[in-house]
C-alpha cells in the first residue's frame, strides 16, 4: 500500500527549512576538507546517502549505503538536468551543477521518500550554492597556489646564494618538499605540439596532485621565439622516478642529475634543458617515441654527454663527413643495424631479412669505402657516434633480443 505523500511546506516552512538547512551546511565550508565534510552534512539531512560526481562519474565524495553505480549508471542515461528515480529500495534526486571549469552531479538518496518530497528541493538548491562555493574557494587557492609555486621556482632559476638557502627550503617546505633533501630538474616538451601550453601545466599539476607528489612547475622559454616548456623541480624519491617514467607517454622529459644544493638549480635547470634536447633528438630518429625513457643526465652514457656538448651545426658537419664515404643508403642501413645488434651478424641477417653473406659482403664493401677494418676500436668509435641518434632512435623502437 502506497504512503500517502506529505503535505507540501507552506512558504514560512520553505524558508524556515531553507534557513536552517543552510545554517547546518554552512559549517562545513569552514574545515580543513570542506567537501566531504559538506557532503556528510548533506547525507544526515536526507537521511540518506549523498554522493558528489564528476562529469566522467568518478565519485568526488561521498557518505552512505545507496547504490553508487547504479544511480550514475541513471544519470548517463540521460542529459537532463534533474532527475527524480526510484532505484531498488531508494529515492534519488539528481542534479547537475556547472561550476567554474567543470561539470559536477549531485545525488541524493534515501529510503524515506517522504524526506525527499519535503526537503528534496531545498537540498538541492543550498547544496549546489554551497558546492559552487566550496569550489570557488578551491579553485582560488589552486590559483594563488600556482602563482606562489611559479614565482618560487622561477627565484630558484634565477639563482640562490648560499647565504639564503635556508630560506628557500622554508618556502619548499610549503609545498612539502623534505627540508634539504635531493631533488631533481626537469625539462618537459609535448609529443602532440612544438609548444608547451596551460593545459599541459594544469594537467602535469593534476597529476602530482594525484600522486600526492611535491612539485614545483611552470611554463618556461628559454627566448622570446623559442617554443615553451614546462620546467619542473620534483624531489628525488622512488614515488618520483615511477612518476617521471608516467609522463614518458605524453611528454618528452629531461631530468638533471640529482642534487641537494639549492645553490645548483640555475645549473641544473641548464643540465636538464641539455638533457631535454638529447631527447628531442632520440625521439626525431624513434619510429615510435613514446617508447622513449625519461632523459636522466646521471645515467646518460659518455659518448650522449659529449655530443650533448658539441655545437649542433659542427656535429652535423662532422657527421655527414664520417659518412660520407659509405654514399649507398643500403649500406648505411646495414650498418646501422650491425651497430644496433651489437656488431652480431646473425641478428643483423635476421633484422634485414638476408643471409648472412650478404652481411658480410657488405660490411666488406664498407671497409673498403671507410679504409680500415670495422672491428677497429676508432672505426667503430667513428661510425657510432656519427650514427648515434639512429641508435638510440633504433634501441627505443625494437624489442629487446631474447635471451637464454
């Protein structure tokens, strides 16, 4: 037998309701965790559960036993703005909410509808006001968060001297960093653009905010024509390195070698934009760069330093001359495979597809055009560094070999 539904709140009792209502949330702006904290209020008054959704239907908070997926489940079926469904045992109201930058949903649940018929409405509307508040106050915090965080990081890139460096780790220290413990710099560049934008800062920013990760990061050019970067500081820790091997699917990454003198930034930021172009260049000769790994001066070997160092127009007029002499592309080919496969000649057979004679053959015509034996330690030494970037670009891009 249906129960009988209530009376509806004459316009006193509204806003009687309203402004009690509103007085019992209004608390929950004043904590240290507002929304769930708003949303447990919520949850007492409809005697029921209350639940926060983002526009993907991740739960941004919640308090209560109703059915969490079914109810989104309801609300992607659908683009209205309310909703009012039963859902097994429950009531539910549906509301979505345009804030500043997003979509969000709120739902309310509960096993007494006639809780909902009364003060269903008012919910919701007290809700959303205090939602959009909530979330004004979050979002100028991230604001002024950011800026602090840009304008400390680019101090520290302007340079320290030893005299203030205590005070620099006071400030890190508000953005948790541990106090005078390594860190790293970074220097990050797009895959899908010649230019970093806001959108990769905001979403680099999400990411460590999800990680829980300190991190200090801001838009850098290096001159007024050069294309933009994110420059980062992260501290050095095993939750940083998964990180940093993270952002390899969408970024290209450069990372200074660790260090724990702030007095080393300005250096370490250069370390890292060097870093940075070395990657630019793997991924140029990558036939797929996102398979690339972060950059990391420290592991980078001798022979990726030195021509890190080198002047790039010289580089390449070095490289064309060691080359020149092997004019046939497919005897460059050949030897850049037989470089990549370790100088094994059954590998590289196996690679081109071709006997191993044929290998051999034509590393004989190479030695001829190069005038030395290529098992010569300064031939080999020659031929790797001119093909160096074609390597690493090859190494990125190929299976490892099996091994046993």
């Amino acid at each position: 037998m249906d129960v009988p539904a209530p009376p509806p709140l004459s316009e006193t009792e509204r806003l009687a309701a309203s402004l009690d209502i509103t007085n019992a949330l209004l608390s929950a702006i004043s904590t240290t965790d507002p929304l769930p904290a708003l949303v447990s209020r919520i949850s007492a008054l409809c005697h029921g559960t209350a639940i926060v959704y983002d526009f993907e239907g991740s739960v941004v908070a919640s308090t209560g036993e109703a059915p969490i997926q079914l109810i989104w489940n309801e609300i992607a079926q659908t683009n209205r703005r309310e909703l009012d469904v039963p859902i097994g045992r429950w009531r539910v109201l549906t509301r979505r909410v345009s804030l500043r930058d997003s979509v969000h949903v709120i739902a309310l649940a509960s096993r007494t509808p006639e809780t909902l018929v009364r003060l269903g409405e008012i919910l919701l509307d007290t809700s959303e006001r205090l939602l959009g508040a909530v979330h004004g106050i979050q979002y100028g915090a991230s604001r002024r968060d950011r800026r602090d965080n840009e304008q400390l990081l680019a101090s520290l890139h302007d340079g320290v001297l030893p005299a203030r460096e205590h005070r620099f780790w006071a400030r890190l220290a508000q953005f948790r960093f541990p106090a005078y413990a390594s860190v790293r710099a970074l220097e990050l560049a797009p895959f899908d653009g010649p230019s970093a934008t806001e959108a990769h800062l905001d979403h680099l920013a999400q990411r460590a905010r999800a990680e829980e990760l300190p991190l200090l990061v801001m838009l850098r050019r290096a001159d007024a024509d050069a294309p933009a970067t994110l420059a980062a500081l992260v501290p050095e820790s095993e939750a940083s390195a998964r990180w940093i091997d993270s952002l390899t699917r969408t970024l290209l990454v450069g990372a200074s070698a660790p260090f724990a003198e702030l007095t080393r930034v300005a250096d370490s930021a250069r370390e890292a934009e060097t870093a940075l172009g070395i990657a630019r260049r793997w991924a140029a000769s990558a036939e797929a760069p996102s398979f690339l790994e972060p950059t990391r001066m420290d592991r980078i070997d001798l022979a990726t330093w030195a021509l890190a160092h080198v002047d790039p127009r010289q580089l390449e007029q070095r490289t064309v001359a060691a080359l020149d002499p092997i004019r046939s592309p497919q005897l460059r080919e050949t030897l850049a495979v037989y470089l990549a496969a370790e100088q094994s000649i059954a590998r590289t057979a196996e690679q081109l597809f071709v006997h191993p004679n044929t290998v051999r053959y034509r590393l004989g015509r190479i030695e001829a055009a190069i005038g030395a034996p290529i098992a010569s330690a300064f031939a080999v030494t020659n031929l790797t560094l001119a093909l160096h970037a074609d390597l690493i670009g090859r190494r990125a891009s190929e299976p490892a070999p099996a091994t046993g």
